[in-house]
C-alpha cells in the first residue's frame, strides 16, 4: 500500500514581497489591517477568521552571514525566505512600474515557484499609470498603452504559472492626502505628486476587502462570492466609518469643551493672580506697575471667542484696578540719556545728576555724569540741545582727582541762560547760541567762566536778581561769583571742621528769597546761614557729625529745610536757630525743597523713591515710584504741578501732581463741616457748620471752588442744607429745629417751621412746591412730613421715625429718608404713604436716590454702603471696605459708580456692578459727605475739619476697552512695560497685518541681491 502525503501545514496565510523603498509603510499597513479584522465585532462571527501576513522585519530577519559559513547572503536570504514561503498560503506581489525589475521581488517570485506545489500569486498594484480600459483582470486591457500587465515584475510577465488573473490597486494609498501620514522618502514625496494624474485609481479601502476576501476564501477553501463576503464587508465598514465619524465628532466636541473650560479655568486664575498682583503694587504706590500688570490680563484684540469679556466679573475687577492705579499714577515720561551705558563701561556709571525746569516749565536741563548738559522740551521728551564740558573748557588742565561728571545745572532769568558746574569750575552759557545745532551745542561759548575752586564743583545757585552765583565744592569752600562775567566776589568764612580732609566738603548752598542771606551744609553737618554782604556767619542751625547733603530756604527765608544722610529731613526757625519740626526717613535722603505755594515738602532717598510730604502735618501725602536705582535730585516746576526726578538708573522722570494726587483744598469758615448740599445744575456747593454759619461757592471747572456768601442761620449746628428749585435758594435745618429757607443773592431768610429742638433735617422739591421735613427725634408729633408751600398744607410720612437724612428724587415723586432704626425709607411725595422700607445692617446714616430715581444708595454706621433696586425693594450691591462709619453714599449721574465718605478719613470711588473698590483717597481727616461734580469728572469732599477737597476721578469712569487704550497712550510712554499695549490675539487684523509686513520685509531682502 502506498503511503498518502501529509497535508502542508500552513503557519501563514500569505507571504508579502515588496521594494522597501517605496511600499514598506503600505505593506505595514495591509499587514495590519488583515491581521485585526478578526477583532472587528461588526462582521458576521463565521467570517472572524485570524489572518496572518508573512513580512520580512516584522516576521523573520535576515542574518549576516558569519566568517566561518561559506554561504552568501543570497545564500542565505533564500534558505530564510524559502522556509517562510513554504508555510504561506499564497504570495502577495507590491510593485509598481518603477519597482517591476526589482531584483528581491523577482528572486523571491522565482523562489515561490521552485516549491512543488505553490500556491496562487496575486498582483497588487501599488503605483503607476493604467489605461483607461483596466478591469478587474489582468488581461481587460491587453494591448493598451499603459496595460496593468506592463507594470508585473519581470518573473510574472514572461512566466505566469500561478499567477491568478485578478489583480488589487492600492495606488490610493500614495494618492491619500499628505497630512493624512509621514512622507518618508523622495521617491514616496514623487509618487504621491504624481498620483493626481493616475487613471482609475480604486478606492483604497474596499480595494483592502477584496485583497482580504480572497485570502479568507484560500482559508476557508471556498468560494466566498457566493456568501457576499465583500458586500457585508463593505456594509460594515462604512457603519463603522460612520462610528468612527460619530465618536470622532464627539471626541472632538469633548476635547475642545474640556480645552475651552480648561483655558477659562486657567485664564480666571491667571486674572485673579494678576488682579491680587496689582492690588499689591497699588498698595505699595507702586502704580505703573500695577497698570503693566492690570493690561497683561484684560482681553486682547482678535482672541479666541470663549475668552473672558470686558463685561466679565473678574475682568471688570482688573479694570477697576487699572482705573484706580491710572488715577494715582503721577508719571507722564521720561527722559532717558543714551549716555548712561549697561553695564557700566570701565567701571563708570553716567546717570543723570541733576534735572531743573526753566521758568516757563517748557524746558529742562539735565546734568549727566557723561560730562553733559542737555536740554529737552518737557512736552516731546525731546533732546533740544547738548553742551559738553571737555569742549567748553577745551586747553583748561582738569584739577587732580577729578571726576568728568558734572553736578549741577539750571536755567537762569529766562531758558536762554544756563548755569553748569563740574570739574573745572563753573560756566554760564546761552542755549539759543549761534553754533549751537538742534542736536549738539559742543561748541557752547560760555559767557562766564567761574574758575577758583581748586576741587570739583558740587553745586551752584543764582542769586534772586540773577547778577550773582554761589558755588560749593569738594575743597570744603563755598564762592560768590559775578555772573556777568565769572569774576569771584569772594569765598564764604566758614568754621573749621573736625573731620579729616575728604569730608568737610561743601555740599548746598542757597540765597533767600531776598537776597540777604546765603544758607550752606556741609559735609560733615555744619548748616550755617551767612549775609549775603559781609560773608559773615548771622546762624549756626546744626554742628554735628551728620552728613547735610542739601539746605532750603522757604519763601519768607525765616525757616530752613535740611536734609541728613541719617534720614533726617528737619526745617528750622532761623532767628531762633532751633529746630521747629522734623521727621525721619528709613534711608538716607539726598535733597529736600519746599512746593511753590510752600504746601508740601520734597524728597529725595537712596530707596529709589521721591516723597512728598505736607508742610505742616509732616504726614507723608505721596510716594514717586519708578526709578531703580536712588534718586540724584527733585524739582518742581514754577507751577507747583509737575516733578521732574533724576536716578542712577540713567533717566529722568516728569511727574504730573493732578488733583488726584494732591487735591485743591478749600478750607472753609471756622467751624466743622456739619452738612453739604450740591445745586441740581452742579454750579454751586454748600456747607453748613457746627457753628451755625452756611457757606456757599462757586463750582468753577475743572477743579475751582470760588468762595461765595456767607450767612449764620443759628446759634447751633446747621444739621441740613439743601438747594431749593434753583442755585439761589437754600433750605436750612439746624438743631433748634428751625426750617429755614434763604435767598443767596438777597442774604433775606424765610422761616418755614420750627421743630422741637433736635437734629432736623428738611429737603426742597425741584419746582420748590414741596418740603419735607424730619427730626431725629421718635415718630409724632415729631415725625416726618411734606410740606406743600402752595396749598399750605402738610401730609405725614408714615413709619418715619428718627429720621438723620431726608431728600427728594429728580422728578420729585419721591421722598428717601435714612433713619437710626436701622431702616431707609421711600414715601409718595403727594399722598406721604411708604413705598419702601429697607432694612440695612446698622443705623442708616445717609441715603440718597440715583439721578433717574431706580436706585437709593444707603450708608450705614457699621461701616457698609449699599444700593438698592427700588422697582423690588432688594439689594443690589453691598461694599464694603471701610474700617469705620459710612457716613455718605451717592450715585453717579450714570448710576455706574458710587462716591463714599467714612470716618476712617478715606473716600472711595466703588464699581456698582461689582462692588468692587476702584480708588481710594486717604483724605486724612474725616470726611462726612463727597459728591459727584463737573459731569462726574471731580468729587467733591466735605471734611469734618472744615477743608473742602476736590479730586479728580475722570480715570473711573470707563471700566472697558477704552481704558486700557487709554492707559497705554498716556501712562506707560517711553517705559518697556509698553510692549503689553501691543499684545493682540491670534485672529486680529493687526497681528496678519504685521505678519504680512515681515513676509514682505524678507522678500525683499532676499530680491534686494538678485536686482543689483
């Protein structure tokens, strides 16, 4: 009996050959796809077959070929391949046309066919062009020009035993767009270029099924045909892309919902560190830190459309912080020379040593360690003209030791003449020279030379009439000149020191305002004040170690300011040579001087800061903050309303003192502030006092309060005053109870009632039909009512009780009333009958309606002011942050911010959407009532103390995009912090706009070459 031969037994189900370069990806693919179709759940479970692919570095390697074994790699490669292709079903040919003479395909297409009983070889197509008449066999299109057959592999076109007739295209793998995967080689990037111009390109996907169909047929032994394999296939796999699609588009929509609320959460967070930042550098009067910081996180230009709004809560809370620090912010520019070099160039730094106005307040002189004076316009920030000392003194031999620097200058009489001092001595010149250029005046002829000191020059002071000058110096003398000519008047007779040589220099020295009296500091603390005539010493204020690094006339040149480098800033009575007051500063302060109007003092400190103080309460009203580096000098402008500062830092900075920052203060009769009132067409203020007297002003814009009248109305306090149906008529309640009401023009009183003795209050109707008066006393007969003046008749106001502030609305419809119970009220005007009442934290202490009467704002005595909606009856907004009594609240015109007056001696303006605190005025007294004025551009305060102060608030108005263009253009000029102005999103026109202009920038450098 014969024996029967064992069935083959098949580890593949087919064997792949290929060109690497360019079909390895797309065998990797194929590979992949057959293999996982038995995990896909949406094909019939009989058909759920595990195929396998035999591809070389995925199923077998090829070894080197070792020293000792004769075979070749050939050699070898074959026994490898032969061993694979002996257990794979069928074998899988990937070429194209430019891959037919492949030698490894042919080998490997020869090696199949040595095998005694090879199975089928199917043709896959993988890039070329075909005819226009291919099918679905290899032979449909015999004879055409671009027949499939022409691009078999050499083996296949002459011999085609095993080689089945049907043939795959899977050229649109090459054909798939470029994004869709990684173009690994040339010949991969030239396939895919030439694909667009392939005939009959197959869908690549069901071009997949069918090549898997037939291998699952070779599986299965059958013919699958029959079974509509393919169309179920294909079936499935479109559901499937549709899932695909599906989850897809959901995936989609859940990471960009996860990636927008994750960026919202993100951008929230970075808003609240920004606005605890700034809040933080408005705290530390650090204010154009605190804008730079705002700007970063408010919304940009052209951003992603599910960015934070301007209407945004934690958006509006940087706006409001951005107003406040805009409004507090004294910095208007700077002015930076280019001859301070960083780091310093041989060890020498050149800041600016000293900066002073012209008497006009249009120019400043600058003098540099650079050994330059330099001249600007304060407007522009312009440089107008430089003066070098080296080339004034040209041929003058430099005294020994000497520094180039040169440590003083100012504008004499007019901004023609300049007095500088430096090494040499002193010269004076005339900035409007003939040589003089726009940009360079190096060749400045002096008028005078000063020329006797035999060590540099510190310091150097007209006299009042401007024929003389005084100079200090580091030989320890100080010198008059004749500034007509330079010649010396003669030297100053000062005391001898106790220090040794290199520490009794001279260090200031100043005439008084009439020219009498000369007043030096030296260095090693001697103040003296000399006769202007005689030279001689008149008083001797101070001898001690402390260095005085500067001394000050006041105008009446009876009290001298000195400075310490210890801290001390003391002013002196100069008859009396005692000090009369004085304060310390935690470092060393460099120069002090008196305001103009003699209000505030000046300062100067190695802390990198300038301070202002008052004059009299020496409280510290002000601090400049900016430089990094400690101040040289300070000066005030003729006007008193601008500061120009100097640093080691290399700038200057110009200051603008606004009523923000020092307010114009009006002090009124004597007596405390006890009750205010503002005229409805806001041109007239009233004050009543403790002592009984009303006093009225003018409201003159921008910030004037012109003094008016002056009538006493009592013997007691004025607890009410209000402005009748016009400006020129008041109604007075005081705390006898008299309900008074008077004619300013005329000064003639008419009584309107007379309450029990206690604090009253009364309030005018806008026609000057109704008044409505109250007592702080308890409920009839001593309660609240409405008067009407024409009918003669009066109508109680029910549930009023104890009343401390009474008021119409604009229309006069409506009454309000705040009362110590705790409660504010609203009444009809005409019938008196309660509308609402609104219970508050605490005794009410004022309560005022808003200007379209929707609104009542409400303070209290807990320290709370609120706002309430009066179409519900509920709040609207509770601030707080005040650390004693409310004791005003009002609404602006708009309704938009709110104006508060407290006992903690602070004003604050608030944001009623928000409630959030835009700016803080330390007003340092109490202030008991302020209001909007000048279309809300200014506040007015009254202060218990009697003083009536005005601010300016015109920052606050605007909480929206316009504010920060506006604190960019005016608040961050010439600062590097400036760039975060120009921020803008990814989908602004101005950034394609820049973009484009880069573009065209280096095109044109790149044709620039090519036309020359």
């Amino acid at each position: 009996m014969s024996e029967e031969t064992e069935p083959r037994q098949f580890t593949y189900d087919a064997f792949a050959t290929y060109a690497t370069d360019p079909d390895r990806d797309l065998v990797r693919e194929v590979e992949d796809f057959i293999e996982g179709l038995h995990r896909d759940r949406l094909l019939s479970k009989q058909f759920r077959e595990r195929l396998a692919i035999c591809v070389d570095g995925q199923d077998f390697r090829i070894p080197r070929p070792e020293t000792a074994n004769p075979k070749t790699l050939e050699q070898i490669m074959r026994d490898v391949v032969r061993t694979c292709q002996a257990t794979s079903r069928c074998l899988l040919v990937f070429s194209g046309s430019s891959t037919a003479s492949h030698p490894w395909i042919n080998a490997e297409i020869n090696w199949w066919r040595e095998q005694p009983d090879f199975g089928p070889i199917f043709f896959i197509l993988t890039h070329g062009q075909v005819s226009e008449n291919a099918g679905r066999k290899l032979g449909d299109d015999a004879g055409q020009k671009n027949s499939v057959s022409n691009s078999l592999p050499n083996a296949l076109t002459g011999e085609r035993a095993g080689l089945s007739e049907l043939w795959f295209d899977l050229r649109g793998y090459h054909a798939r767009a470029r994004w869709r995967r990684l173009r690994r080689s040339l010949l991969d990037r030239e396939l895919h270029a030439e694909s667009s111009n392939w005939n009959k390109v197959r869908i690549y996907d069901e071009e997949l099924f069918r090549l898997a169909t037939q291998i699952l047929a070779l599986r299965l032994g059958k013919d699958l045909s029959k079974e509509d394999v393919l169309p179920k296939w294909k079936a499935a796999w479109r559901l499937k892309q549709r899932l695909r699609r599906v989850w897809l588009g959901i995936a989609v929509v859940l990471v960009s919902a996860t990636t927008i609320v994750a960026d919202r959460v993100i951008e929230g967070q970075n808003i609240e560190e920004l606005a605890t930042v700034a809040q933080a550098a408005v705290n530390d009067q650090e204010y154009e830190r605190a804008i730079e910081t705002a700007i970063r996180g408010l919304p940009v230009d052209g951003d992603f459309f599910w960015r934070r709004g301007w209407s945004d809560a934690a958006v509006r809370k940087l706006l409001a912080i951005l107003a406040g620090a805009a409004q507090m912010s004294a910095y208007v520019g700077q002015l930076k020379s280019d001859e301070y070099e960083e780091p310093a160039k041989d060890g020498v730094r050149m800041p600016l040593r000293s900066a002073e106005f012209d008497p006009s307040g249009t120019r400043i002189v600058t003098a540099s360690n650079a050994g330059s004076v330099i001249i600007w316009d304060r407007l522009s920030r312009k440089k107008v003209q430089t003066c070098r000392q080296d080339n004034v003194f040209a041929g003058f031999a430099a005294k020994p030791g000497s520094t180039p620097w040169v440590r003083d200058a100012r504008f004499g009489k007019t901004a023609e003449t300049v007095l500088s001092v430096g090494r040499y001595g002193g010269w004076i010149w005339n900035s409007t020279c003939e040589k003089c250029t726009s940009q360079s005046a190096s060749d400045c002829e002096p008028k005078a030379r000063m020329l006797g000191h035999i060590a540099d020059v510190r310091t150097g002071m007209f006299s009042p009439d401007w024929t003389k000058v005084v100079t200090t110096a580091d030989d320890e003398t100080v010198r008059e000149w004749n500034a007509a000519d330079g010649s010396p008047i003669g030297p100053l007779e000062l005391p001898p020191s106790n220090l040794p040589t290199g520490y009794r220099y001279t260090t200031s020295a100043e005439y008084s305002r009439d020219g009498n009296s000369i007043v030096v500091g030296r260095r090693d603390g001697l103040i003296a004040v000399l006769h202007a005539q005689t030279h001689k010493i008149q008083q001797t204020l101070k001898n001690s170690d402390d260095a005085v690094w500067s001394v000050h006339f006041d105008l009446s040149g009876e009290r001298v300011l000195s400075t310490s480098g210890n801290g001390y800033v003391v002013i002196w009575d100069v008859h009396s040579g005692k000090p009369v007051s004085f304060f310390r500063q935690a470092s060393g302060v460099g120069k002090s001087i008196f305001s103009p109007d003699q209000r505030y003092i000046l300062t100067t400190s190695l802390d990198n800061v300038a301070r202002i103080f008052d004059a009299t309460t020496l409280e510290q009203v002000f601090a400049l903050k900016g430089h990094t580096r400690s101040l040289t000098s300070a000066a005030f402008s003729p006007d008193g309303k601008q500061i120009v500062t100097t640093s080691d830092d290399g700038t200057a900075r110009i200051w603008n003192l606004g009523i923000s920052i020092l307010p114009s203060v009006v002090t009124a009769i004597s007596g405390a502030n006890q009750s205010s009132a503002i005229s409805k067409d806001g041109r007239k203020f009233a004050v009543g006092t403790t002592d009984g007297r009303v006093a009225v002003y003018d409201i003159v814009p921008p910030s004037t309060l012109t003094p008016g009248p002056v009538f006493r109305v009592s013997t007691g306090a004025v607890t009410s005053v209000s402005f009748g149906s016009d400006s020129d008529t008041l109604v007075v309640a005081a705390n006898d109870g008299q309900i008074t009401t008077w004619h300013i023009d005329s000064g003639k009183a008419e009584p309107i009632t007379a309450l029990p003795a206690a604090d009253s209050f009364a309030a005018a109707s806008p026609d000057g039909n109704l008044i409505s008066v109250a007592s702080s006393l308890g409920a009839d007969p001593y309660g609240a009512k409405v008067m009407n003046l024409r009918e003669r008749n009066s109508t109680l106001l029910t549930g009023a009780s104890q009343i401390t502030a009474i008021e119409f609305d604009r229309s006069g419809s409506q009454i309000a009333g705040a009362s110590e119970t705790g409660h504010a009220f609203t009444w009809d005007a005409k019938s008196g009958q309660k509308i609402w009442e609104l219970e508050n934290p605490g005794k009410v202490l004022s309560a005022h309606f808003s200007k379209d009467g929707s609104h009542l704002a409400t303070s209290t005595i807990d320290r709370k002011a609120l706002v309430w909606d009066l179409s519900s009856g509920t709040k609207a907004q509770v601030f707080l942050g005040h650390t004693y009594d409310v004791n005003s609240a009002r609404l602006s015109s708009d309704g938009k911010r709110l104006v508060t007056a407290s006992s903690d001696r602070t004003v604050r303006i608030w944001d009623v959407e928000t409630g959030v605190s835009i700016l803080k005025f330390v007003v340092g007294r109490e202030a008991n009532d302020a209001f909007f004025v000048n279309d809300d551009h200014q506040i007015i305060v009254a202060a218990a103390s009697g003083d009536i102060l005005m601010y300016d608030v015109s920052w606050t108005e605007k909480l929206n995009r316009e504010l920060k263009l506006r604190a960019c253009a005016e608040k961050l000029t010439d600062l590097d912090e400036s760039t975060e102005c120009s921020r803008t999103g990814p989908f602004s026109s101005v950034l394609w706009q820049q973009l484009l202009n880069a573009t065209r920038a280096s095109v044109e450098r790149l044709i620039r070459p090519l036309r020359s």
